[in-house]
C-alpha cells in the first residue's frame, strides 16, 4: 500500500547526532505536489517551490528528531526514515519499555515542531524585511503549528492514533487495538470530511486514506 522502502541508490543518507538518516525520492516528490500550487506565485514562484520543499524537509526532519532523541535517551538506539509519507523515527524497544515511555516518545515528535515554531514566531520580529525570508518564515509557522495539531488528530498511524493506541492497550490488552482502529475509523471520516468543507482536499485525501485504512485492519482483526 505504500510502496517499497526498501533503500535504492538514489537515496539521500546522511547521520546526525550519531543518528542515521535515509531520504527515499518519493519524499521530494510529495513535498512537491503539496507546493505545486506555488508555481502559480509569479516569476517568484520555482524559487518559493523550492523554499517549501526545503520547509517541508526541515520541520519533519526537526519532528522526527524529536522522536529519535527521546528514544536514545531511554536507550533504544533510532534511526530515521524520510518518504513520501512523511517520517519515520524506527526504534526497537527492549526491556522496561513502558506505556508512559511509549507516549513521551510519541509525543515529543510534535513538541519538537511547537518549539521549531515558537522560534521562528519569536525570529520573524527580528530577521531582515526580506518578502522570500518573511514568505520561508511563514511557511515554517504554518507548517510546524498546523501540521503538528493536525498530527496530534488519534487516527493511526499519526502520533495522535499512536498515542490513543497506548492508551487504549493499557486499559484492555486484548481489545485496545481494536478500539483505537474504531476511534481512528470515526474520526478520521469526521475530518475527512471537515477538510474537504474548509477547501483543504489534500488533507481530506489523507484522513480519507487513514480512515479507509483503519477500518480494513479492523476488519482483518475481526476475522482472527
């Protein structure tokens, strides 16, 4: 369903912190359908194209960061995984792996965004009145506040669903993953169909997806 992940030779790899870095091409070429509309921007508007992609690139760079670090710091070594869906920050839990470890992990990926964004709010009074330096400034803002709400949404596989996940095995074991498919199947149609009303249709594609998604892993559940 998502395609391959597995690594080709026109992956960007790279190591930060001590933590590896993969970038399949799929992942620049999402980041340009999303921005595609900014080509529409005037003789600016390859360059402001390109800025997004490179907005888009840092903030979730920033977010799963925010994933690896924490897990490193509970000692689960990471790593991380850029594509056309997004990141991801892998980790292998061992022992003393916890519910509460598992949701400060999960979470300290948005935070990691909301402090991304309060530092541009704060920078934008103080950096030059450049219009392409303001117009990268408020992409990062809307970005790393609208992106990091929206992913804080309990549909799975976001770190909301992640969260609400964790929640929902810590009460029943046996039937928690089943709940958070349910609360991720309603949820997700319910702002689906929000987005698609406010005049957002690739956000509504996407929670259509991971709403449709939900619902066929439940289904597959049911059966065992």
């Amino acid at each position: 369903m998502f395609g391959s992940l597995q690594p080709t030779r026109y992956d960007l790899t790279f190591s930060v912190f001590g933590i590896p870095v993969r970038v399949l091409p799929t992942f620049w070429l999402t980041g340009v359908l999303f921005g595609f509309d900014l080509l529409h921007r005037g003789q600016n508007g390859p360059l402001l194209l390109l800025i997004w992609v490179a907005v888009v690139f840092v903030s979730i760079l920033v977010h799963e960061f925010g994933h690896a670090l924490t897990a490193r710091a509970f000692g689960y070594p990471p790593r991380i995984l850029m594509y056309h869906f997004g990141g991801l920050a892998m980790y292998e839990p061992h022992t003393r792996y916890t519910t509460a470890k598992a949701i400060l992990i999960t979470l300290a990926g948005p935070g990691a965004g909301f402090l991304l964004f309060g530092l541009c709010y704060v920078l934008q009074t103080y950096l030059p009145r450049d219009p392409i330096v303001a117009e990268a400034i408020r992409m990062l803002i809307w970005v790393n506040l609208f992106w990091g709400l929206v992913n804080l949404i309990p549909v799975l596989p976001l770190d909301g669903g992640q969260v609400c996940r964790e929640v929902c095995l810590s009460i029943s074991p046996r039937q928690g993953l089943k709940w958070a498919l349910i609360i991720g199947m309603l949820v997700g149609s319910a702002v689906a169909v929000g987005f698609w009303r406010i005049g957002l249709p690739y956000a509504a594609i996407l929670f259509a997806v991971l709403a449709v998604q939900s619902y066929m892993e439940f289904q597959q559940r049911r059966a065992w």
